[in-house]
C-alpha cells in the first residue's frame, strides 16, 4: 500500500484564518466597549435631574463621553467616570496634583450617582469660596485706594526758613576732605624723600668705609 504524501501548509489559508480570528476579536472588543458606552449613557441619564439643580452662570460641570479604547464619562475637566475590568463596575477618578484618586468604585448605579452628587457638591462650595476670598481682597484693594487718595497733602508754611541744601553742605564736606587728602599726600612725599637722601647718605658712607678698610688690608 503505497502512502499518500503529506500535503505542505497553505499560507493563503492561514492568512484566511488569521483575518477570520482578528474579526472575530474586533466584535467582541466592539460589542464590550458598545456594552461599557451603553451604562455610562445610562449613569449620565441618572445625573441630569442633579445637573438641572446646578445655579445658573456654574460652568463648572460639562458631562459628555468621549469615545476610544476605555470610554469616559466626564463630570468635569478633572473628573470622569469610566468602567472598571470587569466592564461593570463604575469607577469615579479625579485628577489631581499629586496623580490621580479614586474617590468612588460600585457597581451599583445608585451608589455611583450619590458619590458624584456628593462631588458636584463640594466643587460648588469651593468655587462659592473662591469668590468670596477674591471680593475680600478687592475690597480691601479699594479701602486702601480710598483711604490714600483722603489723605491730605503736606505742604511747607511761608514763614518757615526754607532748610538749607544738603548738597552744598555735602559739596563743602568735600572739599575740606580733599584739602585734607592733598596736605597728607604731601606730608607723606616729603617723609619718604628725607628718607630716601638718608639712606642713600648711609650707603656711601658704609662704602666708603668699606673700601678704606679693604684698602689698608691690601697693603699691610
């Protein structure tokens, strides 16, 4: 019985099977992010009767979600739902200076809208703080605008002797002090000169006794 050979892979059919898996994938990664999109449109639904309370001229708070490999929903510009790992658990993130902070983490919707109720409460009194702190230094900007422009204006009186310049009297100081520079320069030259004339006087008589002293030893 003769064996019937072996037949060698096909690469067109295993790139066929490639593309079949990575479809296969693309849906399920599609369908569980349509899955993770459709509970945070269903907690933004849940927030909008809290938004609605919101004081009119407030900013602050923008929700929408933003679409991508993990979808967001944001509270703010630093807050944001997203879903955790198993695609069912909400998770509350805050962005701060120090990284970012879980302030909530459950899967129960109820829950997640009460901790985000509970945030949108505290950015309206921080903001409200934030006013107030900005009025109390305006005001007291203008109190002391006020309080200088009522304050009266010094002016001399007519029979007072007017003081003398301080820059005259700084330019006589001046000049006695160069006139006293200029007779200690001078003092100076004169003792260095005698000095100079006294040594030089004591160097030619040492030589000259020197030389005699030299001389009669030569001839003795």
């Amino acid at each position: 019985m003769r064996d019937v050979p072996k037949q060698a892979p096909s690469l067109t059919s295993a790139i066929r099977r490639a593309r079949l898996e990575g479809a296969e994938r693309s849906e399920v990664v599609a369908e569980l992010r349509g899955a993770e999109a459709a509970r945070l449109e269903i907690l933004r639904d849940a927030l909008e009767p809290i938004l609605a309370q919101v004081p009119d001229g407030v900013d602050l708070f923008d929700t929408g979600i933003v679409p991508g490999e993990r979808p967001r929903l944001f509270i703010d510009m630093i807050g944001f739902v997203e879903m955790g790992h198993d695609r069912r658990t909400y998770r509350f993130i805050q962005d701060t200076r120090h990284g970012r902070v879980t302030i909530n983490e459950t899967e129960r919707l109820e829950t997640a809208v009460e901790a985000i109720t509970a945030y949108i409460a505290r950015r309206l009194v921080e903001r409200e703080q934030a006013l107030a702190s900005d009025r109390t230094v305006e005001q007291a900007a203008r109190a002391l605008v006020e309080k200088e422009s009522r304050m009266p204006v010094m002016t001399p009186a007519n029979d007072v002797e007017p003081a003398k310049p301080v820059e005259a009297e700084g330019a006589g100081t001046s000049a006695a002090v160069e006139k006293r520079g200029w007779l200690a320069t001078a003092f100076l030259f004169t003792v260095e000169a005698l000095g100079s004339v006294v040594l030089f006087s004591l160097l030619a008589v040492a030589f000259y006794f020197g030389f005699k002293s030299l001389q009669a030893w030569w001839v003795g």
